[in-house]
C-alpha cells in the first residue's frame, strides 16, 4: 500500500479521492466555493488518460458526466447551491435511469446568489427531493479533509453498487480548510455490474440493481428517461410499469438504507444527544472532548438515505440535539423517527456553532417538552 | 450490416403521425451509416425530447433518449470518454435552438465530433403545436394565433458562426442529397450540423393550408433554393424572395476538433 | 424482386406517389389492415429496383424506400419466380 500524507484543503483532497477511485472524466462550471475542485481535475487528469471538460453550464455538467457515465468511465462533477439548483433537472434523469455519477456539492450560503464565500447546509433537502417525481438517492457528508478523500471513494463506489447519483454535501468550511491527509493510492474499488449477455437492461437483480449496458460494449441497449419497461423500451401508459419502475428504483436505496449506514455512536448511555453532520461534528467533538462522558454523539458520515436504526442505539435519550447550519432541515427527518424531544440548533452566515453555543442547547434540552424546540444563538 | 437491421424492429410502426418527415430522415441518416460500414457497436445515437428525439428509439445501436435541449450535452459526454464512438445527435428546432440554444453554440464552438442531424419542422410536434425559434414569420400556430410576429433563427448561420466545421441544409423532400450530407457530416472531424426542413402535416401543416403531408413537400419543392442559384442571384444583385430558403452545403472546413482520437 | 407496401406500418401518407419517378404508388381507395387508405401499385413491374437489383448488385433509385417515413415499403424476392409482361409505354 503506497501512502503519501500531505497537507491540503478539502476540495483537493477531494479530488485526489476521485482520482484514486478511478474517476476519468470531469464536467464542470466554476462556482465558489468548489472550483478548486475543477482547478485540480483539469490539471491531473489529461496526464493519467483522462479527460476534463469546462462546460458551458451546470445543466451540461450533469449531462456530459451521465454521457461519460454511460460510456463507462466514473465521472464525476463539483458545484455549489446555485449551481445545484441547475443540475436538479438532470439529476432527476440520472436517478430514472439509474446512471452511477458522483455530484460534490460545497454548499454555500442560499438561497440565490446569497453567501458565495461562506459556508452553509442549507442544500440537504434539496439533494433529496430537488427534482420531480418521487426517486431516492445516496449523500455523505464529510467533516474533515480526510474525510473528503475517503468519502469521495466511497461515493464513487456507492454510486456503481446501487446505480445512482451519489453526493458528496460537502460545506465552504471542508472545503477550503486545510488539514493533514493521507492520500492511499490503492483504495478499495466496488465496480458496476456489467450487464450479462441476455440480461434485460432494467431487469433487476436479487439486490433490485440491473446490470449496465455500458456503450460500446455491443447491448444495443436504449436509456430513456421516460418510463420505461425491463427491455429499456418506453412505456408510459402503463400504471402497473410505472409503479413497479419506481417502487424498484427507490427501493433499491431504501431497503439497503442500514447497509449503506455510516455512523460514529459515542456514548449511546447518555440522555442528551447531539446529531450532527460535516462542518458542526467538529464543534461537538470539541465539545465531547472538554466535557467528556456528559453527552451522547450520532455523526451521520451518510446522510440520505436516513440511518433511521441508528437513533434507537440511544436507549436512554431524553432529547436529541441537532446542530446545523441551515433551518433545522435534517431534524425534520430525524422527527419522522422518533417521539423523543428535539431540539434544534440552526446557525445561519457561515460562521460555525462555538462549543458555548451547543453547551447552551444542552442546557435547553434538560427543560424542553415540546416535540420540536428551536435554541436562538 | 443490412439497412433493415439498423431499425430496432421490435419497435416499428413508431408513434409519428401519418405524413411527418422525421421517418423519412430517420431513414436517410440509417442509410449513410450503413453506407459508411459503421458497426453497431461503435455507434451512438443520442436525442433530447420532442418529435425528432424520438428517433433514437428506433435505431438498433446504443441510444440515449436524454432531457429537453441537452443532448448535445449528453453526446459531448460520450464522445469524450469513447472518442472511436461515432456519435449522432438527433435533436429538433426548439430543443436544439430554444431550451438547447447554449449547449448548441458551445458544442459548435468547441468543434466536438459529433454529427447533429436537426430535425426542424417549424414548430413544437409533441406538444400540440406551438410556436418555436424558428416559426417561419407570420404562420399561424396554437401559440401565434394572429400570425407569429417574431423573426426566425437561421440554424444553419448560426452553427457556421459558432465554429462548426461541417454545415448543410436539406429538406425531406431531398433524400439523396440528405443522405449524402449526413454521410459527408460524418465523415468530416469535427462537428457536423445538418439542418433538415421537415413536415409536421398535423401540427404546422393543417394550420397553414397545407393539410396534407403532399402538400408541405409540394411547397419544399417550390421553395427550396439551391445554395448554386442562390449564390448567383445575391452576385447578379437578387435577393432571395420572401418564403424561400436556401439547400445545400454551406460550410466544409477543418478547423481541429475536439474528441479526436490521436491517430486520427 | 417484387415491390412490397407493408399495410401493418404504412399510415396513408401517400408520400410515395410523390416521389416515384415512374408513378407506380397510386392513392388508394381502400383501407388497409389498420384502417388507413393505402397505396395501390400501378404495374410495379416497370421498377427499376424489382428489375435490376440483382443484375447489378446493389440497390437503384430506392427513392420511395428512403422517402417512406414509416418504413412501410420493400422489396421481396419472389418464390416462385414468377415472370412479368413489361409494357412499354410511349
């Protein structure tokens, strides 16, 4: 195993990890706060075989990284809020056609134009249900440099498991902050199942994923994004293949949400718990380390689909404490879960929560009865 | 390769309506590229939404039936990744100039390989009608109900304007010389933009007394303009008369083009 | 060769007798196996294509195959061979 530590920020490391997990293609737009990102592609990849691409837009990012996709090579694209909003629509193709693409999203403060430079979480809901009609898709959420290398991997390898767009919700604070990181060359690889020769392409397997009919290969198959039937041919008249396509499609992520699950628990005795993801899991670490053994700790390394079983490994929990740096978005998904007292924590501006801050909202959380309460900073 | 093998079959008769020219284009792209010798495999269809996007669903090869405007998008994707890809882009008026007007420029601009076979029948087919970039002025559709007021895009300018190397304008009435320009696109590196003048009976057609599919070809006939004649009437100081366009092979240059593979 | 108008694909458009430099694709008067009016051939023998395909090996004129948006017309090979009367017209 060759390792190479060095000292970079998150958006490099970031596509370091996409580079060690074989991604060969990149599509992109400039936006702050992700365009190191493209910064770093376009000057790696043409020197290892592969190809970068400046698009004319975010819309055509997608597009191009779900051709490059189909054409079998991992791709990938890298933007932010403003940007994402623009890549909804081909987002929703990629998940009708189950088309394996790693989306990095550095989120910014929104909505709009809004904070260009400073960070936020306030596109958690929107990876989720952006764009129309119902469909599922897999987010991770890095809290360190590190993180954004080896989720990177791990995205790229969910991706082609499950065939579907995967995304890295990354934050301006990950982003651009600079931490040591160790740099693996040979990182575990999960590659897409080819198709079989006389497979179906929508056929499903035992796991609901068919097999991909990667272009070139000779399957002669069709992709559309209107419904369509086990032979790939459209069918939207019927309500039986419609229902049957999109129960399958979400049910592929849905039913495997406990195996793709990516948890730290830290002292699941406790009775005040803080939830946290990417950027605020640091302050409660701080925060567990000045006052250790007083809190509980549920870090979400997966955020979508919801690790709904990891919140009954807090047999003793009195209330669950949700730092984020939007209006309390992923507490709503935590509330469908549980009937124990929330309390949320919503910082907006960029700035991080303090270990005050969230010492407060413990402090809240002993007096709270209310089903949701909201801590003002 | 056998013409009829490059039809998925399976998938015949296709949804057009009786008369619309995009079947007739669907077959003069098949027949240059079974007359290139393509094979299967390394051929890609790809299409954005609309009548014309449609098309790819009926091309035995790999296809990809994309979203509203991008397939150029879509295609530039492909073709990076597998650049010994031939790859066609079926795409329609409104989706290629209106919602795909930027990915359409900057796929010309870049020079990208791609053969982009530009169904144009006036007007949104799939939706019922309505009016589209290039509406010719004053024609009536469900959307221009008094006449369509605003002035029509040139596609074929401005694809020579924004870099392509390869520009051609025929009509469904013209098969042969369609055929030739779509195997000559996609022979010439670089992006090749054949622009086809098409009937949509149902949709334009009925709405601008020319209910029959007949009749639209009668008024191709009249009114297309050999790019020769034309070239000599604007030089003997004509200007070309009002309702006419003009056919033929605008552009063949080789600028480089993107997609390439070294070798080539 | 024999001439061929597929009536489970053609729609009636009646594009063919446009085309045909010899006029053989006539509007028809009764409709086909899906209710539209097809084309009827008028002395089919005189096709180039039927009549020389073979001789020379590759495909002549095919202007009604090419125009034909819905792939309705071909040429099939006749079983037995069953020979035709040309009548030139002039």
């Amino acid at each position: 195993m060759t390792e190479k530590t060095d000292f970079l920020n998150g958006n490099v490391a970031c596509a370091e990890g996409a580079i060690a997990a074989g991604c060969r293609f990149f599509a992109g737009y400039p936006i702050t706060p992700s365009t190191e990102i493209a910064e770093r592609m376009a000057a790696r990849l043409p020197k290892i075989g592969g190809t970068f691409v400046q698009m004319e837009d975010e819309l055509a990012s997608v597009a191009a990284i779900i051709g490059g996709s189909w054409a079998g090579a991992r791709t990938m694209t890298a933007t932010s809020g403003p940007g994402f909003s623009l890549m909804m629509e081909n987002i929703g193709y990629a998940a009708m056609t189950e088309t394996p693409i790693v989306i990095i999203n550095v989120q910014r403060g929104g909505p709009s134009t809004g904070q260009p430079t400073k960070a936020a979480q306030g596109d958690m809901l929107q990876c989720r249900y952006g764009s129309h009609g119902d469909y599922s898709i897999i987010a991770l959420s890095p809290s360190s440099v590190q993180e954004m290398f080896d989720l990177t991997v791990r995205a790229f390898n969910l991706a082609d498991r499950f065939r579907t767009p995967v995304f890295l919700m990354a934050d301006e604070t990950i982003g651009h902050m600079r931490e040591k990181v160790s740099l693996h060359s040979d990182v575990e690889i999960i590659p897409r199942r080819e198709l079989k020769e006389g497979e179906l392409p929508c056929a499903p397997d035992e796991n609901g994923v068919p097999g991909f009919g990667t272009f070139g290969n000779g399957h002669n198959i069709h992709i559309t994004g209107l419904t369509h039937s086990e032979n790939g041919y459209p069918s939207t008249d019927s309500a039986e293949v419609h229902e049957q396509l999109i129960r399958r499609q979400v049910g592929k992520i849905e039913d495997f949400r406990n195996e793709i699950a990516d948890v730290d628990i830290v002292n699941p005795d406790a009775e005040y718990i803080f939830i946290s993801y990417g950027a605020p899991t640091r302050t409660v670490r701080q925060l567990m380390a000045d006052v250790p053994e007083t809190y509980g700790h549920l870090n979400l390394r997966i955020v979508w689909p919801f690790p709904d079983e990891s919140l009954l490994a807090f047999k003793n929990a009195k209330a669950f404490i949700i730092p984020e740096m939007n209006l309390g978005q992923i507490a709503k998904e935590v509330r469908q879960y549980t009937n124990i007292p929330i309390v949320i924590v919503p910082k907006l501006g960029g700035a991080l929560h303090t270990p005050a801050e969230l010492k407060k909202a413990a402090e809240v959380a002993k007096t709270v009865t209310k089903p949701m309460t909201e801590v003002r900073l | 390769m056998n013409l009829e093998d490059w039809y998925r079959q399976d998938r015949l008769p296709h949804i057009y309506c009786a008369g619309c020219g995009n079947g007739t284009v669907l077959n003069c792209t098949l027949r240059a590229v079974q007359e290139l010798g393509f094979r299967q495999e390394e051929t890609t269809f790809i299409s954005g939404i609309g009548c014309s996007s449609r098309a790819s669903g009926y091309t035995s090869s790999d296809s990809l039936h994309t979203t509203h405007g991008r397939a150029l998008a879509f295609a530039t994707g492909v073709k990076l990744v597998k650049p010994h890809q031939h790859v066609i882009v079926f795409t329609g008026d409104g989706d290629c100039s209106a919602i795909g007007g930027n990915h359409f420029i900057h796929a010309c601009r870049r020079n990208i390989d791609l053969t982009v076979v530009c169904i144009n029948n006036n007007i949104y087919g799939m939706t019922g009608g309505q009016g589209s970039p290039c509406t010719p002025y004053g024609a009536i559709t469900t959307t221009t109900p008094y006449g369509m007021h605003e002035q029509p895009f040139d596609l074929c300018k401005l694809a020579e304007a924004a870099g392509a190397n390869y520009v051609a304008r025929w009509t469904s009435y013209h098969v042969k010389e369609l055929t030739e320009a779509i195997r000559s696109g996609l022979e010439v590196p670089g992006l090749s933009f054949i622009e086809v003048m098409t009937q949509c009976p149902t949709s334009f057609g009925s709405k601008n007394k020319m209910r029959l599919a007949t009749q639209m070809i009668d008024m191709f006939r009249e009114n297309a303009v050999l790019k020769v004649k034309a070239d000599r009437d604007t030089a003997a100081g004509k200007p070309l008369e009002p309702g006419k366009f003009i056919v033929g092979e605008f552009v063949r240059r080789h600028n480089p083009p993107l997609g390439v593979e070294e070798s080539k | 060769m024999k001439l061929v108008i597929n009536d489970h694909r053609c729609k009636g458009c009646n594009m063919c007798t446009k085309v045909c430099p010899y006029g053989i694709f006539q509007e028809g008067a009764r409709p086909g196996a899906r209710g539209y009016i097809i084309p009827v051939l008028d002395h089919p023998e005189r096709c180039t294509n039927c009549r020389l395909q073979k001789f020379y090996g590759r495909q002549l004129c095919g202007m009604c195959q090419t125009t034909c948006p819905d792939q309705a017309i071909s040429w099939i090979d006749e079983q037995p061979f069953e020979p035709h009367k040309v009548v030139i017209e002039y």
